[in-house]
C-alpha cells in the first residue's frame, strides 16, 4: 500500500502505473516524492505522473524527477514522463534541463505516447576500484549501455575509448575511478573521473614495438573530441563518439 501526503490519486494498469501528486515540492516533501516515485518505478517500471496539483515552492527540489529515474537504472530500465505542469514547474524543469532525461509533456494522452520512446538524453554511471580487472568491467557496462540505447553500431570504438580511459586511471591515478556514459543528440559522451589531481593525460603516438595499449593517440582517432577537465581532488577524460550513419 503507498502511503504519502503528496499523492493524490494512483492508477495501475497492466502496463504502466500513473500517480496524481498534490501539494507542493519542497524541501521537506521532495523527499517523499522520491520514494514514491521510486518506488512506483520499481514495481511497474513505466511510470506517468500528473503534475497538474503540485506547485513548485523550492526550485531545487524539481531535481527529485531525474534522482528518481537514476535511482531506477535510468532508461530502458525504468520509463518516467510527466506532465500538465504548472508554469513555473514547467520553466524550471526545462531551465535545469531535466526534460531532457525525463520528458515533460502537455497531457495525458501525449504523456502515454512519450512513454513509449526514448527520453533525448540517457545515461549511465559505474564506480570501479583501481584494479587489473576494472577495463573489462567498463567494457561490458558500455556493451549494455550501447545494445540498450540502440547504438550497437558504434559498440566496438565505445569498447576501445572506454578501455583505454579506464586503464589510465587504473595505472597512473591508482585511484577508485567513475565511468560516466551519455547519449544525446551529439553523440554518445564517454567520461571516467579519478580522483588524482593533475593535469589531462594528452595523447601521444605509440612507441614502436610496443606491444600493449593503443593509447590516447588511438582514441583521438576515434573520437569527434577528446578533453579533460580538472578537479581540486582529480580529473575528468571525456570522449564523444559520433552516432550519425
């Protein structure tokens, strides 16, 4: 039974569920919004929500939404569309670009036929140790990731990029390490955090006679841009794979 003084009404059908909010979204109710939501995806995985008596108080809190669908596994795992939103629901959910991983749309009958595609930015993160066998861990979570969006095409590059990204934070950072994958209307974006401050590993042609790695230089072959990003307490190698043709 969902207990909760934010919902309103709930609808199940055999296929999805739908839950009618009420109230506002607040600091002190943002969190029961999540374990409704949360809840409500784990059992049905397809999920509607009816924003239409919910009034945002605390612009923050609009991040409950999104929370929520990563706390699922994100897209094809979990399906999250919302709608009638209030205006200044609706501004911030678009400002925060929250709409871009889980869609908001006018009404119900819209709602019901967005549920059924894809939202226009997925994504996917794993935490992985600094050890030997953290690469082949990487490649398989990117092999997933690619079959379930779609994008098997381009499966092998993500496998290499991924590889080599991960690798590099296994052997020179020693450091646990975030791979961090997302799909959107550029490309699939490949990013893995360590947590050595430093600056971006640059790439470089391979020696010859090496007989191992194929090195950043390979990935920049690969990829349609290569950066870094530094932190006070690591870094950030990101690679964007093109998904076009």
């Amino acid at each position: 039974m969902l207990i909760s003084a934010v919902v309103a009404g709930l609808e199940v059908d055999p296929d999805r569920a739908e839950v009618h909010l009420a109230g506002e979204l607040r600091l002190g109710t943002a969190p029961d919004v999540r374990r409704v939501l949360a809840k409500l995806l784990a059992s049905h995985r397809r999920l509607l929500v009816d924003l239409s008596g919910f009034r945002l108080a605390w612009e923050p809190a609009a991040g409950v939404f999104s929370t929520a669908l990563a706390t699922a596994g994100g897209w094809p795992a979990a399906h999250l569309v919302l709608y009638a939103a209030e205006p200044r629901m609706a501004t911030e959910l678009h400002r925060r670009r929250i709409t871009r991983t889980v869609p908001l749309v006018a009404d119900r009958a819209a709602a019901r036929q967005r549920l059924l595609t894809r939202p226009d930015t997925v994504s996917r993160h794993l935490h992985l140790p600094p050890e030997p066998t953290s690469p082949r861990a990487a490649r398989e979570f990117t092999t997933a990731a690619c079959h379930d969006w779609a994008v098997d095409d381009i499966a092998g590059g993500a496998r290499l990029v991924v590889t080599e990204l991960v690798t590099n934070a296994v052997e020179h950072a020693g450091t646990p390490c975030e791979v961090g994958l997302r799909l959107d209307e550029q490309g699939l974006w490949i990013e893995v955090r360590d947590h050595l401050p430093g600056p971006s590993p640059r790439p470089r042609p391979r020696a010859v006679g090496v007989g191992r790695g194929r090195g950043l230089h390979a990935v920049a072959t690969i990829a349609l841009r290569l950066g870094g990003t530094t932190h006070d307490d690591g870094k950030t190698v990101w690679a964007l794979l093109s998904t076009a043709g």
